[in-house]
C-alpha cells in the first residue's frame, strides 16, 4: 500500500482545525481592518449618485360613454406580461431617448458625453493607442450609450406598473429625465394612435362608397332573377308550388286513411252475413235506424211469445203466427245489413277515386317542386351576397362616422398615465458606507478564516485517521503488580483465545545475549534530568522539536569476569516522564522493547495514554505476538490489524481502533496469517510513513525484540524505550545490546508506582 491511499484513509480533525484561527487572530485582525480602511477611503472619495423613479400604469382609458357600441373590451386587461414587456422596450427605445436627450439638452453635459472636459491622461491613453477615441463615435451615440447605461425601466411584477428608473451625478437631473422619457412614451403612445385613427377614416371614406353601389346592384339582381323564375312566396315565406305539394300531401293521407276505414268496415259485415253471425257487434249495423226499430219489434214478439208459451202450447195458433212474424223480422234485418255493407263499399271505391286523383296531383306539383328547388338555390347565393355587403357596409359606416368624430374632436385616449412622478431624491444611492464597510470587513473576515483553515488543512496538521466503531467500555482491566506488591499477587493481564484461521504465531526475533559478551564492559542508562518533569502544554511541531534530554553513555568501566548483579534502581523513569520527554522531544515515533514479557507491555499503553491526554493524535501499533498491548485497549482480541494490513486483506480505516478508555487509537495485530503478513514486511517502513503523517506521535509496542528487528521501525524523530517491571539480569542484558547496537539514546521506563484501575481520582490505565 502506497503512503498516498493510505493518507487518504483519515479524517478532519475539527477542534484542531479551528484551533488555528484562535492562533492567527492578529493576522486575520490585521487583514481585516487594512481591507475595511482601504474600502471606506474608497466610499468616501466615490462620486455621488442620485436615483430617481416614475411608474407608468398600463390602463385602458376609453370612457363608457365614449367606447365603441358593442364593445365590452375594456372590461378586460388589455395587456398580458408579454405585452407589457413590449412597452418596456418601448419606453427604452432609442427614439424616445433621442427626444429627451435633444429636450433636455443632455449633449451639453460632461456626464453624458466624455469628449467634453475630457482628462489629460485620457488623451495620453488615446494617443498611445490603449483607449479607444470617443470622437469617432457620433455625438447622439454617445448621450444615447451613456443614458442607456443610467437607465433601467422595468415591469413590476404582478402589476400592469412599468418603473422608469435613471441614476446621474445631478439629483434634480436624476428625476427630470424618467418624468421627460415617460412623457415622451405617452405622447408617442397618442400621436400612433392618432396616426392611426387618421389612416382608417382615409382608407372607409372609398370602401364605404363602393359598397354602397355593390349592395344596390346585388340586390336589383336578387329581384330580377325571382321574377324571371316564377319562385311565387306563400304564406310561410316558402314557394308556393312547394307549399301547394305539402298540402296534397296532408289531403293524399286523409283519403288513403278513409278508405282503409270503409274497406275494412265493408269486409267484416259481409263475413258477419256470410257466416250466419250476430250483427250486433258491428257499429256501422246498429247505426241504422231502421235496424233499431226492427230489433226492437223483435224483443217485444219475443216477449209476447214467451208470455202465450204458459198457457198455450207450441202448435197454437196464435203462438205459430208469433213465431212467423219473428222470422220475418230477422229477414229484413238481414236484408238491411246487406244495404249497410254495399253503401260502405260504394264509399270505398269513392275514397279510392279520390285518391287516385290526388296521386296524380302530387306527381305533377313534384316535378314542379323539384323545379322550383334549383331556382331557389340560385336566389340564395344572389341573397347571401347581398345581405353580405350590406352588413359590411353598416359595419364600414358606424366605424366611419366613430373615426370621423374622433378625428374631428382629436379624441384619442391613451391606454397609459403617469401614476408616481419622479421625486428629487436627497441622499445618494451610491456608495452606501456603511453597508459597503459591513459587507467588506465580513468578506475580508470570511476570506482570511477560509485561507486559514485551508492553510492548516492543506499542512496535514489538522488530520487525523479515521476512527473505528468503539465497544461499550469495562470497568476494570488488570494492570501490572505495583512497587509494594509482592510477585505472587502480580496481576496476569488476559490473554483472549487466538482465531482459528491462525496458523501460527510469528513473534519479532529475540536476540539473546551470548556468553561472549560477558566480559563486556556494561554501560549505565543514563535517566531522564528532572529538570524535564514539568508538565508541558502542548506539542511543538515534529518538523521543529529538539530532543530535549538524551541518553549519555559513561566513561569505560574497568573489565569485569560476570555480570553485575541488578541494583533495585537503574535509572529508570515513570510514566509521566516518559510522556513528558516525548511531548517536549517533539518526537514523530516511540519505540516500546519489553524483554519482560506481556506485563511490561503496560509501559507503552499507559504512555500512549498519557501523551494522548495531553492533547496530541496518539496511535499505538502493537506488534507482540499476543496482542498484549491491544487487547487491554480494546477487551478483545479479534479485531483486524497489523497483519490484516500487511497481507492485504484490509485498508487503514479496517485496522485503525479506538481505545475504550481515552483518545488514544490503536492498530492490533489483527486476525490474518502471521507466515503470510511476514511476508511483506518490507512495507513496515511504508506504513510507518503513512501513519507518521497523519498522527502526532507513533507508539509502537515491540514486545521482547532486539535491536535488528526494531531497525525498519525508526526514523530521525524516533525514541526508543526499554520496558521494566524489575531491575533483573534479562533486563540488564537486553539494555546493553540495544546501546551497542546503535541506540545509545535508550531510555528506561517502568510502570511501577502507576495507580491501578479504580483509584478514586484516576482514570484506568489499561
């Protein structure tokens, strides 16, 4: 992984990087008050300008008394926006412009025109060629140029208000010349109308008379042609054969509809006497008066007959003489259905003559009809034409003698008043001072805040990596015995189960001192001057901090046969040092050795911790075997980390962890392969880079490692730290062959004496 992707895995810092405006308060202070100076001596000697502003009203001013008859227009706007946009052009038009200039005498005016009183400089300009020479423009271009560029007419928005607004260095100027154009515009405005008014009185006076003659000629061919047709009218406005056609045609039903009747009526008595049936079901039958009078003598023989029938028997005479004259009368009623049936078909055949007639009548009016049809069509065209010109003639003349009056009266109304005259405005409009200064000393403000955070920002000082999800935090995480507890009660810090994927652990190689170092002269560690264990602020910058205490070898001892045996005190520091000498060194890099073991490995968590405290962006890179500097930060040892990063299987902000108990980061040793993460560990350095560049300071916890495998951890701001619990011959030994081996500047450091975890007053250390 390349030093650029991996800074590009961090995050802004935002409390550091406002902290630099905070630091460069008197800068911006500075470049505030020479930009608001600078603008307020340029308000105070700008020329004066004075604002001026007439509104026109776009409104229809034709009285109701005076409009046009027929005409219900001017109840509605006579402009959209679109049309009041066309009179914005209008009103700003060259036209216009020139007449107020020429009224008002503008080409007189050095404001309007620059040849007049023109600067010596301006001449030099000219005549090096680096300005063009007004005077080759036309003096009216110019007045126009310079009043196009003081004007500004505009359409209110939502109204039928256009605003004339026009600024000059003369305030009575600035309100003479929007009242002079909007003047201007009106009469304009009256004289088209006018204008206009005059061209259509001019062009109806000859229409009118040639229509005139149009309608006479239109309407004398109407009647001639009527008369040469025959096309008679009737009473309905229609033609008269039409008229006689339509009532044969009501008179040919009637008769179909009565003989229909008479046939009909002929059928059934004829059936009825045929049939030997009842005829007192027939109307047409008992109808006949005769036929009553007979029915009725029938009743009354009927009656006698039934009266003799009690006493007299049937072969009696008187009742056989009864019975004889019954049958006679059923004979005649008979005899007079007969009459019945023959008038109604002697009426049958009447009706059928009546309408064979009035067929052939129909057939003749038809032909006649048809006729008269096609007539009528060319009556119509000849009607339509001239009802045509004679409504364009009445048209033609009622606008002719409107125009004609408004000529003769020179009423034009113009659909257009001056609403808000222009007032002599007494204060400028520019510059406005105050606003001016406000507006430049927020910009300038704003500006040096922005170059500044862009500054700290681009320098790299206001970065730091980004941070992983953080776990709910323990109360309580073991902590290396301190100096009044016995090694039997020494606290074991907790070793969590290895992942399953591991093959096996790689540890950093252990140089283990030889037997041919024994007679090896056994230089002291110099310890830390006390002078140096004030508390310190903050951090100098890495690129301009000084070590401030270094590690002194002593004079050569005399040769010696054996190892002297551990003093109960070698020159070692606390943690508070330790972090104090890093802070004060400015130191980029701090390198943890513990030959002791996984406790010792408390040194380098509680400094990170320590130095973190103090305000500076702390990442702890454990690289012990068994994570005994991560897992105590992070309660857990199954996090990504170091060997995740070193075989690729994750990026900076996949490794990158928050310690539970302070601002410290942490990257653990990760749950990938160690065979295969030691592969590329040729990319320490790179990486070591990479986080150097985005943090203050680097802890790196190497666990019981020698001087070559710390070699490809270092740089020129680097301290190396030798961990101890207990002043013993591995300790010793492990001192004396980093010195020999080019770190002669190695300081010892002990958590002992540290305050465990739940002291009341301090917080937890690991």
């Amino acid at each position: 992984m390349s030093v650029q992707s991996a800074a590009a895995d961090v995050d802004v810092d935002l409390r550091q990087l406002f902290a630099s405006l905070a630091r460069n308060w008197l800068r911006i202070l500075v470049f505030v008050l020479v930009v608001t100076g600078l603008t307020f001596a340029f308000a105070s000697l700008a020329t004066r300008h004075y604002k001026a502003q007439t509104q026109v009203e776009i409104v229809p001013r034709e009285s109701v008394y005076t409009r046009p008859a027929g005409n219900t227009d001017g109840d509605k706007p006579i402009l959209d926006e679109q049309g009041v946009a066309t009179q914005v052009q209008i009103i700003s038009s060259n036209e216009i412009l020139k007449q107020v200039a020429q009224k008002l005498g503008l080409s007189r005016l050095p404001e309007f025109d620059e040849t007049i009183n023109m600067s010596s400089l301006s001449r030099v300009l000219i005549l090096l060629g680096l300005k063009n020479d007004p005077m080759d423009v036309p003096a009216d271009e110019r007045v126009l140029k310079k009043m196009g560029e003081k004007l500004n007419v505009y359409g209110v928005e939502k109204t039928r208000i256009i605003a004339i607004e026009f600024s000059s260095e003369d305030p009575k100027l600035a309100a003479a010349i929007p009242d002079a154009i909007a003047a201007a515009y009106i009469a304009g405005q009256g004289a088209a109308k006018r204008e206009s008014n005059t061209a259509a009185a001019d062009f109806l006076a000859p229409e009118i008379a040639d229509l005139s003659k149009q309608v006479k000629d239109a309407e004398a061919k109407v009647a001639a042609y009527r008369g040469q047709s025959d096309l008679l009218i009737g009473g309905n406005n229609s033609v008269l054969a039409t008229q006689q056609l339509a009532e044969l045609s009501t008179e040919l039903s009637r008769v179909r509809a009565n003989r229909a009747a008479a046939e009909g009526t002929a059928d059934s008595v004829r059936k009825a006497l045929q049939n030997g049936g009842s005829l007192d079901s027939l109307p047409e039958v008992l109808s006949s008066d005769l036929i009553q009078r007979l029915r009725e003598r029938q009743v009354e023989l009927r009656a006698n007959i039934a009266d003799m029938s009690t006493t007299l028997l049937d072969n009696h005479p008187r009742i056989r003489a009864a019975k004889s004259q019954l049958a006679d009368l059923d004979a005649q009623i008979r005899s007079e259905a007969q009459k019945v049936m023959r008038g109604l078909v002697m009426q049958a055949d009447a009706a059928k003559a009546r309408e064979n007639q009035l067929v052939a009548d129909v057939n003749t009016l038809k032909a006649a009809s048809a006729q008269a049809g096609e007539q009528q069509v060319g009556l119509d065209a000849l009607q339509r034409d001239a009802a045509a010109k004679r409504q364009q003639l009445e048209l033609y003349l009622t606008n002719y003698r409107e125009a004609a009056s408004r000529q003769d009266r020179n009423y034009v109304p113009v659909d257009a008043r001056i609403v808000s005259p222009a007032l002599v405005p007494a204060e400028p409009y520019f510059p406005k001072v105050g606003p001016i200064i406000g507006a430049a000393a927020a910009a300038s403000l704003l500006l040096a805040a922005v170059f500044t955070l862009l500054r700290e920002l681009f320098s790299g000082r206001a970065m730091r990596p980004a941070t992983g999800a953080r776990f709910e935090p323990i109360d309580e995480v073991p902590m290396p015995p301190t100096v009044h507890q016995e090694p039997s009660a020494r606290l074991e810090p907790p070793v969590a189960s290895k992942p399953a994927n591991r093959a096996a652990e790689a540890p950093l190689p252990e140089t283990v001192m030889g037997p041919e170092m024994i007679a090896q002269p056994q230089p002291a560690v110099e310890a830390v001057s006390a002078a140096h264990a004030a508390p310190v602020a903050g951090a100098a910058p890495m690129a301009e901090a000084k070590p401030m205490a270094e590690a002194k070898p002593v004079a050569e001892a005399e040769p010696v046969t054996e190892i002297p045996r551990p003093r109960s005190v070698l020159g070692e520091i606390d943690i508070e040092k330790a972090a104090e000498k890093l802070i004060a060194s400015g130191a980029a890099r701090a390198i943890f050795v513990s030959p002791e073991g996984d406790e010792a490995a408390a040194s380098a968590i509680l400094v990170a911790r320590e130095v973190s405290d103090a305000g500076l962006r702390v990442l702890l890179l454990d690289l012990t075997a068994s994570g005994a500097a991560s897992r105590p930060m992070l309660d857990s040892g199954l996090f990504p980390g170091i060997t995740d990063l070193l075989a690729s299987q994750a990026q900076f902000s996949d490794v990158i962890h928050a310690d539970l108990y302070s601002d410290c980061h942490v990257i653990p040793v990760g749950t990938a392969d160690p065979v295969r993460a030691m592969r590329a560990a040729d990319r320490l350095p790179i990486i070591m880079q990479s986080l150097t560049t985005a943090y203050d300071l680097v802890v790196v916890e190497c666990g019981p490692a020698d001087a070559q495998g710390i070699s490809r951890l270092g740089s020129d701001a680097t301290e190396v730290f030798l961990s101890m619990l207990e002043p013993d011959d591995e300790v010793t030994r492990a001192a004396v062959k980093l010195i020999e081996n080019g770190y002669p500047d190695l300081t010892l450091v002990t958590p002992l004496g540290h305050e465990p975890p739940g002291t009341p007053g301090q917080r937890s250390a690991a």
